[in-house]
C-alpha cells in the first residue's frame, strides 16, 4: 500500500508543474494593464513603469513564470499589492473558512447521495424510488445560485430561522452553534447538485451489484436482506461511487466560488471575486493554485480509499 500512494505523489509532481502553468498563463491572457487598473487615477506612465518593474511585469512571459515558479518552491506566494500582505497568509486564512464550507456540503451529499442511491435502488420502480428520483432530477436541474437565493427568502426573509449571510453573527456569537447556523444554508446549496450526481450513480452502481451471483449465494445463505444489502452490497457498490465523490470534492470547491458570494462566505471565493476586480494577480494566482492542488489532493485521497476497499486496482 505504501508504494502505490508512493507512485501515486510522485506521478502528482507534473500535475501540480502543469497546474502551476495553466493558471500563469490564464492570469498572463486576461487583457489590459494590472498595473494601470491597479493604480487607478494614480496611473501615470512614470508611476505605471515603476510598478511594472516592482511586479516583474517587464520581463518576458517565460521569465516571469520561472520566477514565479521558483518563489513558489521556495515557499514564497509573493505579497498581495492590495492587501498589503503576504499572499499565502490571506489564502490560508481564507481557505479554512472555505474549507469548513466545502467540507460540510462534501459530507452532506456522500452521506445523503449514498442513502439515497441504495434505498432507491432497493426499492426500484417503487414510490420510494419514484420520489427520490423526482427529488434528485430537481436538485441537479436548479442552478445552485438560485437555490441559494431562495433558501435565503424562505428560511431568512420569510421564517426568520436561518441567517442569511456571513460566517459569524456581526454582534455577539462567535461559537460553534452561532457557526452551525451561519454554515447550514450556503452548505446545503452547495451540496444539492453533488448528492443528485451521487445518488443517481450509487443506484446504477448497487442495480448491478445486486444482480451480481455472490448476492444471490449470500441471500440463499439465509442472511437478512439488511445485511445482504448494506454490508455486502452497498461495500462493493462503494468501490465504484468513490471515484465520484472525489471528482464532486472538486465541484464543491469550485462552486464554493459563487456560493461565497450569494452568502456572503468570508472563503477563498469571496477573495478571488475581489482579487480580480483589482487586478491583484500573485493573490489571484496563488488561491487558485490552491485550490487546484486541493482538488488533486481529494482525487488522490479518493483512489487511496478506492484501492483499500478493493486491492485489485492497485495492479
């Protein structure tokens, strides 16, 4: 086991070089000036060559990457021009408050995407399963930033149960159960889409398996159809649903982008939104990066999980 996950980081280095050049190069394409719109009404062109130099603007293209790149291995994101501050303090402070977001809306569509997918499977072609799919297909069609805005009405504007924006109370609060009230929403939106996907491929998946000869032994044993379905079925059924929930690890931070803006979420979305409004490039550079790494990582820790469960793959 440990020289497959050996295999496995190793092969993540040209990853995480490709992922460092993409978002380079998608920073180095947007048009106009960072410096002119960084600047302002301050931009004159003595003040604009000035910080060109400051920022490494002019040099060439592959010269600024191989700096980058260099300050990146050294542990060194730069310092962010708008804030004033180190750029890997602002991502890792921002990162963990989206983290606790994305993390949250993770576990709420494994656990009820998985529910889900077995019980409908169980119960095919049954009001269960009619009910559950109909519920489903609803949570993948609606647009995650339309169900934010209407759970703000519902449960904020209208019920006065839930808040409607921020991570704590402005006044007072602080503590987890203030968190909690603050997290539920933005974390249910965000893991609508995730648990439909879930849910939909756990059914096919448990369809087949429940079909399968070593089923039909184990219930010609006597065990009970509970048994037979969530401790055998449902095992070999996960082998093939946890490459899924990795890839909608990546979604549910990608998604986070917005989802932190309709809720007003103080994570790495909210930051990048702001980022590129000021033309802040190493901050802007330096959270997508990490949050392209993070997705890796999931992908990584998803494979890991999937070649445990099942240690065929490791060959």
């Amino acid at each position: 086991m440990g020289g497959y996950i050996l295999k496995r980081l190793i092969a993540l280095v040209p990853v995480l070089l490709g992922l460092t050049l993409i978002v380079f190069l998608i920073m180095a394409m947007i048009p106009g000036d960072p410096a002119t719109a960084i600047l302002g009404s301050y931009a004159t062109p003595e003040n604009v060559e000035r910080l060109n130099r400051q920022l490494g603007l002019d040099r060439s293209l592959p010269e600024q990457y191989l700096v980058w790149l260099g300050n990146l291995l050294q542990g060194e994101f730069g310092r962010s021009y708008s804030l004033n501050r180190p750029v890997i303090d602002e991502v890792l402070e921002r990162f963990s408050a989206t983290l606790i977001l994305a993390g949250t809306a993770l576990l709420l569509c494994s656990v009820f995407g998985l529910l889900a997918g077995i019980v409908s499977a169980v119960r095919q072609f049954g009001w269960t399963d009619r009910i559950v799919t109909f519920f489903v297909l609803i949570g993948i069609s609606t647009p995650s930033f339309f169900l934010g805005l209407l759970l703000i009405l519902v449960f904020a504007v209208n019920l006065k149960l839930l808040p409607a924006s921020g991570m704590y109370a402005i006044y007072g609060g602080g503590d987890l159960p203030d968190l909690l009230r603050h997290l539920l929403l933005p974390a249910v939106t965000l893991a609508a889409v995730a648990t439909g996907v879930i849910s939909r491929l756990t059914r096919t998946a448990m369809l087949e398996v429940l079909r399968q000869d070593f089923i039909r032994t184990a219930r010609a044993k006597g065990l009970s159809e509970r048994r037979v379905v969530y401790r055998h079925a449902a095992k070999s059924a996960l082998v093939a649903v946890i490459p899924v929930i990795g890839i909608q690890a990546g979604f549910v931070l990608g998604g986070a982008v917005y989802i932190e803006t309709v809720f007003q979420w103080p994570g790495i979305g909210a930051m990048l939104v702001k980022a590129i409004s000021t033309r802040d490039l190493l901050l802007v550079q330096g959270g997508v990066l990490v949050v392209a790494a993070s997705y890796v990582l999931f992908n990584l820790a998803a494979d890991v999980v999937q070649s445990t469960l099942d240690p065929r793959l490791r060959r």
